[in-house]
C-alpha cells in the first residue's frame, strides 16, 4: 500500500511541475534612445492549458537567445542563454514571445534570468513625479553614510537638483533618478537609472518624452480604479 502511495504522489508532482515550452520567438529589437521601455510582461493569454506569454526585456543588441524553462509551484523560470558570437557596444529593447502547454493555473510568478516581470500596460520605465512635495526632501544619509530618500542639491550658476536615492538602506549610494532645474526654477534634464540591478546605468529623458509617460501612467491609473 506505502508503494502504491508513493508512486501516486510521484504521478501527482510530476503532473503539478509538467510545463513545457512549445516555442519561443525573438522579435526585432528596438534601439534606447528617446522611447525608453520597460522590462515587463505586456500581454498574457490563456487557450485551455496553453500560455501565450509575451514580454519586454534589455540585452545586448547582438544577442540571440536560446530559451530552457523550468517550474516550481506557482513560479515559471525562463533562462535566456546569449549564443550570438557577436557583441555589440549598446543595449536594446527586445520583444519575446512564448508557448508554454500544460498549464494546472492563470495565477503564476514569472522569472527571467533570476529577475521577476510583472505585468504593466505602461511599455515605459518609471520617471519621476510631476510633483514632489517640499518637505520629502530631507536630504538623509544612513547609518553607514550612504545617501537615503530625496535630496535637493545645489549647484553652480544657482542650478539645483532633485534626486532620489530610494527607500532601502541597504542599496547602493546611486540615484534613481535626478531632475535638474536652472536658476529660473525651469526643468532642463532628466536621468533615470535603467536595466538590471546588478548591471544598472542612466538614461536621460527627453523632456516631450517625459510629459508623454507622465500622461500615460495617468491614464493607466485611471483605468485601474
């Protein structure tokens, strides 16, 4: 009976963990540069026991991947192998596409290279606020001296800047972001920290751009209440 029992509970996991990916499709990538997309799911449907997954993701401009996938519980792991022998000097937005059959649930976690996506409507990164209140700026330092929260820095030529460091005390002393402003109080550039976070660099933001993503995100929000 304790046999029989085990290799039924065998039966059962092997069914609980049995996705397989069908297919995957790499699609054109598009270049960084004034439209600044976001690492994300962007859309997922359902057919029966089918997951047609699509997402957004940063590599090198170069890269051709070669996908394995592998599940535990209610989290899918999806590894990108570059086997491109060629790498060139910038990153790009990639748009992926993937199958994945003999789903049990809609209700999954999804991870790329170790890294979470979630889903967004937005195709954007994050930018800064329009508006910040005044008294965010408290310009803190952690215990071990390292920049925390928003500061307002002062610059040459009566410049200043706003910049956000995040709330974690124990990330790295570089911004998430920084809006410059002139003398006049007028907003003259944008940077934003972009990529993975143990291979992060900034992007500066063009100010159309900007209001467009400010204008998007609202909408978003709207939709969504």
């Amino acid at each position: 009976m304790k046999l029989i029992f085990s290799v039924f509970l065998i039966l059962a996991c092997t069914n609980c963990f049995s996705q397989k990916l069908v297919s995957s499709q790499l699609l054109p990538c598009y270049a960084f540069g004034e439209v600044i997309f976001k690492e994300r799911i962007a859309s997922q449907r359902f057919s029966y026991d089918t997951l047609y997954l699509e997402i957004n993701l940063s590599a090198n401009c170069a890269a051709q991947f070669k996908s394995t996938l592998k599940s535990t519980n209610d989290s899918l792991f999806i590894e990108l192998k570059n086997i491109s022998e060629i790498y060139d000097a910038c990153d790009c937005c990639y748009t992926m596409l993937f199958t994945i059959t003999e789903m049990q649930d809609s209700i999954f976690k999804l991870f790329i290279d170790q890294q979470e996506f979630r889903f967004s409507k937005s195709k954007y990164i994050d930018v800064p606020p329009r508006n910040i209140p005044k008294e965010l700026f408290k310009n803190e330092l952690t215990k071990d001296g390292l920049k925390v929260g928003y500061w307002k820095i002062k610059g040459q030529n009566g410049n200043y800047y706003n910049v956000f460091y995040g709330n974690d005390p124990n990330q790295d002393d570089n911004p998430l972001w920084v809006k410059s402003f002139n003398k006049k109080g007028e907003l003259t550039s944008i940077s934003v920290r972009a990529g993975k976070p143990t291979d992060h660099y900034s992007i500066n933001v063009n100010l159309r751009k900007y209001e467009e993503i400010l204008n998007e995100t609202i909408m978003e929000e709207q939709t969504t209440k």
